[in-house]
C-alpha cells in the first residue's frame, strides 16, 4: 500500500464544561508492501559497524528487514541503524493549519533477534519513530520516541504521545499552532558500548504495519491537555544521531 492520507473521524460532541474528545485523523497507514512514496532506507552506521534493509517476506507478509553487526572495541561504542527517511516524501502534518496538536498516535508490528559473542550479550535492535520538522530558517530538528522491545515474536505495539515524550536528539517538537511542518520516519537499530571486553553482536529488526495518526482538540476551549508521558526507555539502548546535522 502506497503512503496515503486518510481521514478517519472520530467526534464527541462537547457538552457543557465537560473535556472534549478528539478528532482523530490518519496520517500514514503503511503495510510495506514497497517502500512508500519519497522515502529510502538510508544506513546509518559508525566506524566498525554495517546495517542493510530490504522489503522481504516475514511470516507471508511483506515487512521492512534490518540487518546489522557492531564489532565493538574495548572503551568504545558502535552504531547501526537504517532509516526509513523520508526526504523526498510530501509534508505529512502542517501543525498551524490545524491550530495545534493534541497528540500523536502511532503504531508498528515489530520484532528483533539477535547474537553476541559475549555470553550474556544481545544485539537486538530497537524502532525509533523520528519526526522531522522545518523550522522557519529552513533548518530541520529531529525528535524521537525510542520503543524497547525484547527478542520473540512479532507484536502489536501501540502509544499515544505528548510532545515531551518525543526526547531524543533535538528535544520535542513543536506542535503548537507556531510549529512548522513535520514529517515522519522510522530509524531501526542500536548503539552497542564495551567497557572491559571487546565483542560482536549480529541482530535483525523486521517492521510492519506502520500507522500514525493525530489528535486534535474539537472544542479548543483548554479543557484538554496533553496526555502523560510515557515512561522513558533505557537510555544505554539509545541510539546515537549521526544524520542530525542534516
């Protein structure tokens, strides 16, 4: 399915003072059966590392497949990732055109293996929904919402997030009526640190069913505030942000 924009309304009349419910509309609802219009998977790898990404079949279903190796020496860090990077992709959000966000919603089939030469090692690899917003000088900030996942089968994952838990690179985004335009990508992989004992990890990432979509205050009466939080993930297993100078 290609990159689409689709309106799915969901209203709740406000009455009285009571809060008001939200306009829920979907932005990206990709099942990879190629890659979606205007973006690449682009590698984004240190020194000692390697990652590839395809579209291939996972389990009868065409899916985004990272592969990748960190040889991590001692006193070191390696990074691989690939990027579902969505430079030449049309803007997907125009934040003052809507008066403002309420949250972002996203979710993804995913899941991760991997091996270590180390005894208690991993080299899984984690999803990093990455929002690329233009700031007026034309310039592009980066925010990011890691999701930890352990080695099994494909799961559902799902959230609803506020600005702030978008904490990654360049801090939150702007979705205030005074934000400038977004886009969405997806950065799949890990940074690996050795401190006593060099070692190698091998690990795979396989990714589906890509959807996110927004909510938007209908009666902007302030009412409504953001939804919490989520709690923040395990900072070792952040992955480090060589493209943010772009």
């Amino acid at each position: 399915m290609n990159l689409i924009t689709r309106l799915a309304l969901v209203v709740t009349v406000c009455s009285g003072m009571a809060p008001c419910a939200a306009i829920s509309q979907v932005l990206i609802d990709e099942s990879f059966d190629s890659l979606p219009a205007g973006y690449q998977l682009v590698p984004v790898v240190s020194a000692n590392a390697s990652a590839s990404g395809m579209i291939g079949d996972v389990g009868g279903s065409n899916a985004i497949i990272v592969d990748a190796v960190w040889n991590v020496p001692v006193g070191g860090s390696e990074s691989a990732a690939m990027l579902l990077d969505p430079a030449g992709a049309p803007v997907q959000l125009d934040p003052a055109s809507r008066g403002g966000l309420f949250s972002v919603v996203w979710s993804i089939d995913a899941a991760t293996s991997g091996s270590s030469s180390l005894p208690s090692g991993f080299g899984g690899m984690f999803p990093i929904l990455v929002i690329f917003q233009t700031q007026p000088d034309n310039s592009v900030t980066l925010s990011g919402y890691r999701l930890l996942i352990t080695p099994g089968p494909t799961q559902t994952y799902a959230f609803e997030l506020a600005a702030e838990d978008f904490d990654l690179y360049d801090g939150p985004p702007d979705f205030s009526v005074n934000g400038g335009v977004i886009r969405f990508g997806l950065l799949m992989g890990a940074t690996y640190m050795a401190t006593t004992e060099a070692y190698t990890n091998t690990g795979r990432l396989t990714a589906d069913n890509w959807r996110v979509s927004i909510s938007e205050t209908v009666f902007r009466s302030g009412f409504d505030g953001p939804p919490p939080a989520q709690s923040p993930g395990n900072p070792q297993s952040m992955l480090t942000c060589p493209f943010c100078s772009r």
